[in-house]
C-alpha cells in the first residue's frame, strides 16, 4: 500500500525517488570538484561503477564528462 500510494503521488517508486536524490546531490559533488569515487561513496552508491550507470541513465552522460564540462 505504502509504495502504490509513494508512487501515486511522485510518479516514481521509493528507490527510483532515491537514486534521482543520489545522482543531484553526486552532481553538485562533482561540479566542487570532488572525483566520481568520492562523490559515490559521500551521496551513498555502493561503488563508482553504481553511481556512474545511474548517472548515465538519468542523465545521458558519464560522471567524468559532467565533472570536465563544469570545471
């Protein structure tokens, strides 16, 4: 009941919600120019690998192009 209704009001399940909070708090990581590894185990991932395919996904590019594009 509890994950119909999370879903219900904001449109995704709880551990997609988290992700999406994981992936803005390791893009402003990475924009104060922490590395990748740091900024995965500082927003929570299980390891850079995790953090780089969640990225990925959400946002179309690789934490190390996202880190150089903004430095």
């Amino acid at each position: 009941q509890l994950l119909r209704s999370f879903a219900r009001e904001l449109g995704v399940t709880p551990y997609a919600y988290l992700l999406q909070r994981r992936v803005r708090a390791a893009r402003q990581l990475l924009a104060t120019g922490r590395t990748p590894a740091e900024a995965a185990a500082e927003t929570g991932f299980a390891d850079q690998s995790h953090m780089t395919r969640a990225f990925a996904r959400q946002l179309g590019i690789t934490p190390a192009r996202y880190r150089a594009a903004v430095a």
